[in-house]
C-alpha cells in the first residue's frame, strides 16, 4: 500500500471510530435513500431536494469540523451543522404534514435527527 493509499486508510479509520461522525453519515445515508423514495415512489422534488440538501450537510459540517483549523474554525462548523439539524427538521415536518412520510417513518427521522443536534 503507498503512502497516499495509507493515509486514506487512515482517515476512514479516524472517522469511523467518531461516533459522533458515524451517526451523522448513517443519518445522511438515511437521507439519501429519503430522497430516492420520494423522488421515485412519490413523484416529488422539491421538497425532497431541501431535505437532501439540509440533511446530508449535517455530516459535511461536522465532517469539516473534525479536520478543524483552529478552535473557533470547528465550533463554526458544528453550528453550521447544528442548524441545518433545525432546517432538515423543518422540511421533515413538512412532509409528514403533507402525508409524504408516515407517523412511522416520520418519527424515526425526526429521531435520529434530534439525536444527531444532542
């Protein structure tokens, strides 16, 4: 393996082992797979892209925070994501409101979403 290869390695390594990290990325995953269903399933897109787009940046952020260049750098990045935690809320009540999620599937995102902003 280079070094280029291990370094990669290494940082997928650093990554996993954050919880706070894995949590985010399982939620954008989550996300993700959101907006395929609704997209195909449901026919609808836009407010399916908002909640993408909010909704995977919580990971990005926090992503961004990790490799941080300065204490203040990093707590910008977790506020950032913090508050697109409160925006990807918002869509996701929105689409339970219009019945594009269930109580079901509403709650468990909802869920994991609050969990991610704790």
């Amino acid at each position: 393996m280079n070094e280029d290869h291990y370094a990669l390695a290494q940082l997928y390594k650093e990554l996993e082992d954050n919880v706070t990290f894995t949590k985010a990325h399982d939620f954008s995953v989550r996300i993700v797979n959101l907006y395929k269903y609704l997209r195909d399933e449901k026919n609808e897109t836009v407010m399916s892209k908002q909640v993408l787009r909010s909704g995977t940046s919580i990971g990005a952020n926090i992503s961004e925070a990790l490799a941080a260049e300065s204490k203040e750098d990093f707590i910008h990045k977790f506020h950032i994501s913090f508050k697109e935690g409160n925006e990807t809320k918002y869509w996701l009540l929105l689409l339970h409101r219009t019945s594009y999620l269930t109580d079901n599937e509403f709650n468990s995102l909802i869920e994991d979403c609050q969990e991610l902003a704790n």
